[in-house]
C-alpha cells in the first residue's frame, strides 16, 4: 500500500513544483560577505588543484563578481552555452525530482547562504556549494552533456527501484570525484571544490583510498554523507569520466 502511494506520488509530481523565487534582493549585506569569504578563501585554497574546466567556469561564468550571485544573471550566460540554467530551491529537493531536473538541464540551486558561524559546517547544501561547486563544470560542453545524461540514467534507475546505483554514479565522479590532468591528481567533484576541509584531504591525506574509477566502480562503491569520504575514486582523466559515463546505458546500469 506504502509503496502504491510513493510511486503515484513520484509518477504525478513535478520538478517544477520545487522551484522557488530566488528573491535575490533579500539576500543582506552580511550574506553577500559571507559569499565574498568563501569565495576568496576557497578560491585562494584550490589555487590549480581543480581540473582547469572548473577554473575556466568562474571566469566564464564571472563567479569572481562580488556578492551572491543572481540566477538570472548567470543563466544569462550559461543557458546560450550549455543550454543548462540554475533555479532556486529553498533546500535538498527528493533524487527523483534532482535526477528529472538533471536530465533537463536544470540545476537547483539553494535560496539561502550558510551564517558566518557556519562557515565550515553545513546540514544542507546551501547557494555556495550549489552555484561555487556545481555551476562552474557546467559551462563545459562535454561535462554539461554527461551530467545531463546521468539525470537521465537517474529517472530511469527510480523507476526501477534502483536509484542507489545512479546516486553512487553521481556521487563518486560529479560531487567527490578526483582526475588526473596532465600526471597531476586534481579535484573533480563539486563536493570536494566547494569544501574548506575536504578539498586538501582528498588529494593529500594518507588515511583514505583512492581507487580507479570506472562506471562499474561507482555503481558499486558506498558513499558517506555526513563527513568525509573513506575512499575517493580517482579517474585518468576528466575526459575518460565524460565518455565512460556518456557510454553507459540505462540497461547496463541497471546490470551492474
Ligand atoms: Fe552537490
């Protein structure tokens, strides 16, 4: 019966429905210096730690503006890019509705900035994780189509009560993964660039694992989601990821 319910819930609700205003203008000037904090101190940690594709983003993208960024203005240069655009939501929307939005080419974004106080913690992700981690690697064509084609691979593995395999797809290459470029270790995942504490970890910690990447990999390695991972997968490059992820069909994840 429980589960009757939750699967005409999923078949009739919309993305759509959880999408908010972003009110820009109510943002106060002490979230616009949070904003510009955490932007100079992350920038200045990664400094060329990230894969050069993020870096390129903030400039495309003019991340680097001070103040919160407004959607509007973003999706200005990022929707004639990519053909991607940002919303707002007012906080972590269920996988089902995430994944439809992915597989549109639309990327939730949180109404809200973490507090001062809050700098280095966050229960949910808030506008800086969203639009500083996420948004910049979406102004790449390539990475822009991958990240779609797993929202799609997502509604697919939901349908089938699989969701879990699609949700260690994502989380292990787009929010904690790690690739080479040019022989160097760098971060990939978005999770890893927007975080203070875990971005020197992942590359730089002796305690945790860094294991090949592969689809297969992914689909069968857990994740943690509260703190940092144990194991981070680590791709030869940011290109294999696109089309090893690309390659994968719904069928064959399903599979593995
Ligand atoms: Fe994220």
């Amino acid at each position: 019966m429980l589960k009757e319910t939750i699967t005409k819930d999923r078949t009739t609700r919309r993305w759509e429905d959880y999408v908010v205003p972003q009110r820009w203008e109510s943002f106060t000037s002490e979230d616009h210096s949070v904003w510009d904090l955490l932007f100079a101190r992350q920038v200045e940690l990664l400094g060329t730690r990230v894969v050069s594709p993020f870096l390129d983003g903030i400039d495309l993208l003019r991340l680097s503006h001070p103040g919160v960024p407004d959607v509007e203005g973003l999706n200005a240069i990022l929707e004639p890019r990519t053909g991607w655009r940002t919303v707002a939501v007012p906080g972590l929307v269920p996988d089902d509705i995430f994944f439809a939005m992915l597989s549109e080419r639309v990327f939730p974004v949180g109404n809200f900035i973490r507090t001062r106080e809050q700098l280095d913690y966050l229960e949910a992700p808030d506008c800086f994780h969203d639009m500083f981690g996420h948004i910049p690697m979406l102004a790449h064509h390539d990475y822009a189509e991958m990240t779609r084609h797993v929202g799609e691979l997502g509604v697919a593995a939901i349908a089938a009560e699989q969701g879990h395999k699609a949700a260690r797809l994502y989380w292990h290459s787009v929010e904690f993964g790690l690739a080479k470029e040019q022989g160097e270790l760098k971060i990939l995942g978005a999770g890893l660039a927007s975080s203070f504490g875990e971005a020197h970890f992942s590359l730089e910690s002796d305690e945790v694992e860094r294991l090949p990447f592969s689809v297969e990999k992914a689909v069968n390695t857990p994740y943690k989601h509260d703190g940092f991972q144990p194991r981070y997968l680590l791709s030869r490059s940011l290109e294999r990821t696109i089309d090893e992820v690309l390659a994968l069909t719904a069928e064959r994840l399903l599979a593995l």
